[in-house]
C-alpha cells in the first residue's frame, strides 16, 4: 500500500505513520432510525448525503460544502444508537499495535481495525486522506455553526484512565475547562476537524459519546434545530441538551465555531 504523508512534520516517519492525522465521528443509527436521522443530521450541519456504501448500503457520508468531510453515519443489523470515533493513521496496523501499547483492545482486523479504549469505548483506524477542515455554515439570519466536538461521557471510576488513554493516542495534553469541573478537554489541534472532550458522568461501567456543535448565536441555533424535530433536553449557562429526532442526545454550546474557545 503506498502511504501518504498528511502532516508537516519534523519527526521520525515511522512514528508519524502511527499517529491520527484526522478524526471522523460515525452517527451509529439503530435498527428502523436510519432514514429520519441522517435526513435530521444533513439538515442541522447543511451537508449532504453520499451514496451509500457497504455491502448492505449501510455506511454514507455527511458531505460538507467545502472541506473534507468529519462526519458520517452507519445503519446498525442490531443494537443501540451511538457515536464512535475513526482515528485516520497512514499505517492502521503499526497505529493499532502502539494504541494496544496504551491501553486499547483490539477487535477485529477487516482491513480498517475495530479496537476499544481502556473504558470501552469503540473505534476504528482507517487511512482515508483528509487535510482540509471545513467552515462553519453560515445560515440565512447570519449566525454560524459547526460540529467540532466529540464529549466522551465516562463513568467516574473510569475517568483517569480514559484520559490518560486519549491524552496519549492523540499526543495531546489536558488543558484545564473554563465551563465545569467535570470536564476535562484535551488541546485544541488545529489540524483535526474534532476536539474531544471528556465528561465525568458519575455512576456507569462503560464510555459512550455525543456531538457538540459550537455557535455564536445559541437561541437561534436551537431554535433551527427545533424546526428540524429536535427536543430541548436542558438548558445550562453555556450549553443546551437537545435529542434529534430519533431521541440522540448532542449539545449546542456558546463555543466560537471558528475557534471553538468560549467567547
């Protein structure tokens, strides 16, 4: 396989052939959710479907006006909706066995590798090229949004060791939260589409996900996605709990969609 080089780096190559150069997030639909969730997430992100792929027409692409794409969704044969990271290396076996080295279990080898982090959480290597992160869409009353955060959700028993995980896969350190005290956000990277987030959630056994978008107007974002059939979970001074249509939970949160910082 010949091997593309993503970064400007300085770095030993082999080194760099093992590290993520980009972060994709799968929208896992479950069985019957597919149809009104992907037409959901096309409209609140203003992307467009792909054709759809797999040997069961079960994968598609959310494809940005410009950019190369971060978002994607998956129709699931059984179990539940959720949200799983693809971590793009250009070497997916040599970045397989330095994450296995880091704490993650690996799945299944299919030609991308299925692997899980020390809480739980699934995720894929792949080695498809991206480079070029997308603009936030500007909507027709002006204000701008963009989905630019994946929030891991960690049981407390869980949280250090799925921090440290991360930390170390993306070669990224923990930076303190200006929000909450349960937060924990790694580096922003400007050279990645998604900046992960972790939450301390309390009580649970396993690591889940959900998208947050950042935007310079909350109220009108909320409410665009209230036309589009979403629910408003819960307010908080920063950010709003929402469920899309098929009962996803994602937030809006007061981030700049340009910078993802707090204004």
């Amino acid at each position: 396989m010949r091997r593309r080089r993503h970064r400007v780096s300085g770095g030993d190559p082999v080194t760099e052939a093992r590290k993520p150069f980009w972060i994709s997030a799968f929208l896992d639909q479950a069985p019957g959710e597919g149809e009104a969730s992907e037409a959901f997430w096309a409209a609140v992100t203003g992307t467009s479907l792909s054709t759809r792929r797999g040997d069961d027409g079960e994968f598609a692409t959310l494809v940005p006006a410009d950019g190369d794409d971060h978002l994607r969704v998956q129709r699931l044969a059984d179990g539940p909706r959720g949200v799983h990271l693809d971590l793009h290396v250009d070497d997916v076996r040599a970045g397989a066995d330095r994450l296995a080295g880091l704490g993650a279990v690996e799945v299944a080898d299919l030609g991308h590798i299925i692997m899980r982090s020390p809480g739980g959480m699934t995720f894929c290597l792949v080695t498809h090229p991206c480079r070029v992160r997308t603009s936030p869409v500007v909507w027709p009353d002006g204000h701008r949004s963009l989905v630019d955060q994946v929030c891991l959700d960690v049981p407390s028993v869980l949280l250090d060791a799925e921090t440290a995980f991360w930390s170390r896969a993306l070669e990224l350190d923990v930076v303190a939260s200006a929000t909450a005290s349960t937060f924990r956000p790694l580096r922003r990277d400007p050279a990645l589409p998604l900046r992960i987030l972790l939450q301390d959630i309390g009580s649970g056994d396993v690591v889940r996900a959900h998208l947050d978008l950042a935007t310079d107007d909350r109220a009108a974002e909320v409410a665009r996605h209230g036309s589009l059939g979403a629910q408003v979970v819960a307010e908080h001074a920063r950010w709003t709990v929402l469920a899309d249509p098929v009962g996803r939970a994602y937030c809006v949160t007061d981030r700049d969609p340009s910078t993802g910082l707090l204004p």
